[in-house]
C-alpha cells in the first residue's frame, strides 16, 4: 500500500470551519410547537414564503427562505425533537440537491443553537461530517459538488465530534477499499499507523510464527493464502485502569474455501474484515478522547483462499484453547480465526471483551441489513447496550445464548463443529465463540453486517459502522 493511500485511509478532509464566509446561510431546526412562534416573529413577506412552501415543522421537511434581494437567509428543517447523527445528514444532501457548486463553495451555513444543548449539537454536527464521507480515490472522473462548509457551533463538542467522524470514515475506507489492494500485510499497516498515531504499541505475530506460538486456527484457516496470516496485538492506556479487549475479525476476502461461495454471496466478500475496521475504529475513538481504560485490540487477519493445501470439510484442528474443532464448513471460517484471539485475550483476564464480526448471514435473516445481533453473558451489559443504541439511533438487537443449542454444534468425534445442524446460525456462532471466552470475563459479540445496503442520507452504499456508537457509548456510561 503506497502512502499515498493510506494517507488517504486516514485522513479525513473537515466539512467544518472556524469562521462564517461574507455570505452565510444559517440553518434553523424547528418542531411543529417552535414554527408558529417562528412565523409569528418575520415579516410579511418571509410569512408568505412560509405559508406558500406549506412548512409547518413535520420531521424531515425543509423549505428555504430568501430576503428582498432573494438572496438564501435561511433554510428551515422541521424535526420531532428526537434528534439522531442524520437529522443533519439530509440537511447536506439538501443543500447539495438545491444549489450550484460555485454557490456551495462561496457559501459557508451555520446553526441557529438556540434551544439546542451541546448532546444535541454533537450528533447534529457529527452527522453533517459523516454526510460529507466519499470514497472516490479510484475513480477518474470526480464531478462531485463540493462539500458545504459548517462553522462550528459555539457549544459544540469538536474533540468529540472529530473524533466520532473520523472514526466512523475509517471504517468506511477499511470496509471500501478492494481485496487487490487491503492484504493482510496492508490491513496490519493500518493498524500500525493508527497505532502510532495514539502513541500505542504493537506487536505482529505472522506466517509460521502463529504455528509456533499456537494459533493454529489463524493459520490454518489463512495458510492456502499467498498473502500469509498474521494477528495484530495492540495495547494502549494506562495499566491501573480497567482492562479492555476488542478483538475483530480481519477476513481480507472470503472465497469460501473447499465449501466456494456462489458468485453472487462472494461478490461483496471485501467486507468480510468489517469486524477488524469496526474495532480499529473504536480503538480510534477511545483513544482520541483518552477514555480511562487500559485498551488492547486483537486482529486476526487472514485470507479464505482455495489451494492445494486449504483446510477440508472433515478436519479436525485443535484450537489454541485446546479445545478440537471438527470442520463442518470451510465457509465459517470466521470464528476460528476469532476463536484463538478470544482464548488469547482470556489468558490476561480483562474485564471485558468485545468481538466485531462480519460472522453469518442467519443474523442478516433473523434482523435485516441494519441490524446487527449482539449477544453477551451478562444480562447488565445487555441492558445497557440496548439503551446506549436506542440514545445513539444505532440500532442492535439481542439474541440468545441458548444452551439448548449447544447439541447442534457438537460432535461425536470432536468437542465442537464449526458448523451447526439446525436453523439457528446466528446464535451457532455465538455459543461456539462463548466456548473461547474465559471464565468470569464480560463478553459481547456483535455479528455485524458493516454494509449499507441501498444508500441514506450520510449512508452512502457501502462500506458501514453498524453498532459501533453504540458500543463506545456503553464504554463511556461504563468507564466515565
């Protein structure tokens, strides 16, 4: 990967400015109650442009309103008072939609904050940037307006909202760039970077060194690869503090293996290393905002590739854990690699892990492309992760653990099928996953999609954060 690129990886250019342009458009977010006073309080003629466009303060509309020399004042937005990251990012897409780029780039825009507090003006701002995400690096032609420029409100939080976009954009890049060019040698490179940034330390165990320093299923489930498996260990805080794990699971490209996916569920397979950018990015947002844990992040990166010597339905590999895994299907090749990371991350005992997986697609059955399935071992952290999505409109949904499926993933020639024999996938994945998590340690695992599907305002298709805020936003009510 040149530097060039990857500069690009992690750098993300700023839709927000510190001063107001000669001409500024201030954007003023109005409910159904707050539109009448606001009506009341103009004169005649911007009464009438009011009564004429039909705004009356209904969630998502917007109307624009000029002064006498029908010059653009203001643009006003209705909303219901649940204001989310994309109240703003429709507002963007408006003003892209309805002005000419030479009138974008002359124009900065500005927020009226009045009966807005600094919560609110966070996820207003945080959408606006999100909203401004591109991912054009291959392409040629780039006849994209410009983005409009926001000054920064008085009350907003900028460390917090910079470092929730920029966050959420490398996810995005990580999730976006092609299988040819993010290898595993070239995903380990980001991590070392974002690493180096945060003044955090890294250690690289790769190829052969897996076998000898027993990580067989990494290495087994990326040996058919001739970009070699390896798995990053990052640490970063300070060692008084709680002890965290985030591992993600660093699939560069999923064939399949032996068990080949058709050609239509291998098309989008770049996003099966979602799990590591997902954790990268919350690596990221910790530590740009020093939230007081002592971090560690685990990657396992590989490829599922095919060749001579690829592992075969039937095998049987003996984890890191000690625990023996009969092959069922080369396709569920993710929770092997994340399974030796888990045994790993148990072995130092902290106080809570987190698992980031693009892991099966009985979960995209169960809940759709927007939600991710989480699951966890302790019923407190189940509660509050629920909370923290639903504050956050990052939506995620719990499944069971359910022991009474534990005789679906076992075998009677090993102690677990990296398969299951029913329905229920998701949650196959899930207990198979607890297996490796040690005793007396807080778990979660979220099977996330990492893809937007169609294409939001501030969601353009593509690579996604799913879950992610809701995540860290658990981590702050835990750890602040």
């Amino acid at each position: 990967m040149t530097s060039t690129f990857l500069n690009q990886l992690l750098n993300f250019p700023s839709p927000f400015i510190d001063k107001s342009s000669k001409h500024k458009i201030c954007i003023n977010l109005l409910n159904q109650v707050e539109v009448k006073e606001f009506i009341d309080s103009q004169h005649e003629a911007v009464q009438l442009q009011i009564k004429q466009t039909g705004f009356n303060g209904t969630a998502g509309t917007q109307t624009i309103l000029r002064d006498e020399d029908a010059l653009v004042k203001t643009i006003l937005i209705g909303y219901d008072d649940d204001l989310s990251i994309y109240t703003l990012s429709s507002v963007f897409a408006f003003i892209q939609d309805s002005f000419s780029a030479n009138f974008i780039s002359s124009t900065t825009f500005t927020i009226d904050e009045k009966n807005l507090d600094t919560d609110q003006l966070d996820k207003l701002c945080t959408g606006w940037g999100i909203a401004a995400y591109k991912f054009d690096a291959h392409k040629k032609d780039k006849n994209a307006k410009p983005a409009p420029l926001l000054v920064w409100p008085k009350n907003a939080n900028q460390d917090f909202i910079t470092a929730q976009v920029s966050s959420i954009c490398l996810i995005r890049n990580l999730i976006n760039t092609p299988p040819n060019i993010l290898g595993t040698d070239e995903l380990t490179q980001v991590a070392q970077e974002v690493a180096k940034k945060f003044k955090a330390k890294t250690k690289i165990i790769k190829d052969e060194e897996l076998q000898k320093q027993n990580f067989p299923l990494i290495y087994t489930v990326g040996k058919a690869s001739p970009r070699r498996p390896q798995l990053v260990d990052m640490t970063w805080g300070k060692k008084t503090n709680p002890k965290l794990t985030i591992v993600g699971k660093g699939i560069i490209y999923d064939t399949g293996g032996l068990n080949l996916k058709p050609g239509m569920y291998m098309r989008d397979m770049k996003k099966d290393m979602g799990g590591a950018a997902h954790a990268l990015g919350l690596a990221w947002i910790i530590m740009a905002l020093k939230l007081p844990i002592q971090l560690r992040v685990l990657l396992p990166i590989a490829e599922n590739s095919v060749a001579g010597n690829s592992y075969r339905p039937g095998d049987i590999l003996t984890s890191r854990k000690g625990l023996s895994v009969e092959i069922g299907d080369t396709d569920a090749e993710g929770r092997l690699v994340v399974a030796d990371a888990l045994a790993y991350a148990s072995e130092d005992n902290p106080e809570l892990m987190i698992d980031f997986c693009t892991l099966t697609g009985a979960a995209r059955v169960a809940l759709g492309y927007d939600i991710p399935a989480f699951f966890s071992n302790k019923e407190d952290i189940i509660d509050s992760l629920r909370k923290s999505s639903v504050e956050e409109h990052d939506p995620v949904w719990p499944l069971p653990l359910w022991k009474g499926y534990m005789k679906d993933i076992q075998t009677p020639i090993a102690d677990l099928c990296n398969d299951g024999k029913g329905r229920a996938g998701a949650i196959y994945g899930g207990l198979f996953l607890e297996a490796f998590v040690g005793d007396d340690i807080d778990w979660v695992h979220l099977d996330c999609y990492a893809w937007e599907q169609t294409g939001k305002a501030g969601r353009p298709q593509g690579g996604a954060d799913t879950g992610m805020r809701a995540i860290f936003k658990m981590l702050q009510t835990r750890y602040t």
